[in-house]
C-alpha cells in the first residue's frame, strides 16, 4: 500500500510531544512533516560508514543477497490479514523494502534501521515508507502490531540478542512470522566478522533455541549456501590470519573478498540450483542460517516451505 495514509498507533518519537500521523508520504509530527521518527538508541559501534561501507562494495545484485531476499519472501504469502504490516529491521539501502512492495503489494510496509544516516537517504528514494529509528532491544512499538518482522543479518550485531527476539515476539500479532537470517558456523568468525561488528556467528541448534526461548515456534529451518560452503569455509578459515590487524588492511581484503565473490557467475548458478534444489530438502550446513517463526495463535502452526513462490495476501 505505497503512498497511502494508513492507521498505525505510532509511538510518540524521543523528545516530542505529539503523536505521529502517517500522511502517505511522511509524517506529520506537531506542526512539522518529518521523514523519519527516531527513537532512543544505545551505543552499539555501528555507523553510517559501516553501512555505506558495506553497502557500497556488495551493492544491490551480490548473488548471496538476492537468493537470502528471495528465500525471505517465500513464507510471507502464506500471512492471512488483508493488509498485513510488515516490519524488515535493519532496512539500510532499501533493498527488500522495494521487493516487499512489489512482492506484496497489498502489505503496509515499515523499514526500520539503528543509524539515521541511511534513512534519511532512503527516504529520498522511497518518500511513501514509513522509516523508523530505533534499537530493536528497546523497540518503541506496541505489543501486538505487525504481522511479520524480516531481520536479515541483523542479530549477529545485537549483543543482547535474546533481548530483541523477545521484543519481536511482543510486537508480532499472534499468528505473525519472523524471518530471520544470520551468519552460520561459529568456527568462521574472521576479519569480515570482526571489521562488521558481528559478536557471533550461529549454528543451527543455539539458533532454534534462541527462538523458542522467546516463545515464538519454529516453522521452517534451513540453511543458504550449502554448495558453496567447502570454498567458503576455506577463504573463511585463511582469513582469521587477519583478525585484530590495522582496520585499512582489515577493509581492504574484506572490499576484495566481496567483490570477487559478487562477480561469481558460477556462485549465482550454484545458488540457482541449491534454490531449487531447497523446494523440497532441507540443508544440513551452508554459510547462512534461514529460520522462519510464527507467533503461537491456537493450535500448532502449519509447515510454510521454502521454495513456493509469494502471492499478494489476501485473507477473510
């Protein structure tokens, strides 16, 4: 529902005094139209230059990404709201956002991200998207609000990261999903880990458990790369030589790493196939853990497998 004026109870924004209203292209808060409402924030490290840092070498067609953005999309067909809210934290340059809307057209759509800088250029190039500020462990949504929450690669940065799963279960509807994507293989933690501010890698087990323990069920679990994960887990294992060197040297092998891979026609025919491949098996290992949740409703939740493509929503 792009450009439209929606009902959403907003939270008040730190240092206000108004409630926000969502004009379909901006907010209204008091007197003044803002792009952006920001929340308080803790001091995590992350910046707007890591971001752009990131953002700027992978761009918006490495092969890993789009093959994560698509297996995000996979289970958000099966939402049954006419309109549900869909709220993608750690939004950065917008990627998924724009497939989200041309995805799922009928969805409210709200990015989400920890630093200002990016927001507010994105609010340039998507003025019809809610942009929100805020740290996910102290999140400012009310209880019950949105019906699914996609974090792709964003709870690897959180240090208190059952914080902010318990805070997804809170805002989630009862029946709402979390997508969820995170770095695999605790053993691999190297430069690319260190110079991003990752205080973990995962593996699939700790994961599951992590969910559950914030009260939201498993739905689907799997993994993204599993084909690529002998050569990936050598560079991975060659690179912790660099862990705790000069942060130039750190960048640059990182930028070299990202673009060499990102170039890869054989990475993304490999991706393609373990895509299709994953409509029916579930993978063991890779360098991703894929991980899709729902929020207990009555009755246990139904199997959403990966592989099928997302309609539109539409519901009774």
């Amino acid at each position: 529902m792009p450009g439209r004026p929606f009902e959403y109870p907003w939270p008040t924004p730190s240092g206000a005094s108004d409630s926000p209203e969502w004009l379909g292209r901006g907010f209204r808060l008091g007197d003044e139209r803002v792009s952006v409402l920001s929340y308080q924030i803790g001091d995590s490290g992350w910046t707007d230059e890591l971001t752009a840092f990131h953002e700027d070498t992978a761009g918006s067609n490495h092969p890993i990404d789009r093959a994560s953005r698509e297996l995000a999309l996979e289970p958000l067909g099966a939402l049954r709201a006419r309109t549900p809210v869909l709220l993608e934290i750690g939004c950065s340059s917008g990627f998924m956002l724009r497939l989200l809307r041309r995805r799922l057209p009928d969805a409210f759509v709200i990015g989400a991200d920890y630093v200002r800088g990016p927001l507010e250029e994105l609010a340039g190039s998507l003025p019809d998207v809610p942009l929100l500020q805020f740290d996910l462990t102290t999140c400012p949504l009310p209880d019950r609000s949105v019906d699914a929450v996609i974090m792709l690669n964003v709870l690897e940065h959180i240090e208190d990261d059952a914080g902010a799963l318990d805070q997804v279960q809170r805002v989630l509807r009862p029946g709402g999903l979390l997508i969820l994507e995170v770095p695999a293989g605790p053993n691999l933690y190297d430069v690319y880990d260190e110079l991003l501010l990752h205080h973990r890698r995962y593996a699939m087990s700790g994961l599951r458990r992590l969910v559950q323990s914030s009260g939201l069920e498993i739905v689907r679990a799997t993994h993204l790369g599993v084909l690529l994960y002998p050569v990936f887990a050598a560079v991975k294992l060659r690179n912790k030589r660099f862990l705790s060197r000069e942060r130039a040297l750190q960048r640059r092998v990182v930028e070299q790493n990202i673009r060499t891979t990102g170039s890869s026609a054989l990475l993304g025919a490999a991706l393609g196939l373990e895509r299709a491949l994953g409509r029916r098996l579930r993978w063991p290992f890779g360098i991703r853990c894929i991980l899709a949740a729902r929020k207990p409703r009555s009755g246990r939740p139904a199997n959403i497998p990966y592989g099928r493509q997302a309609a539109p929503s539409r519901g009774t």
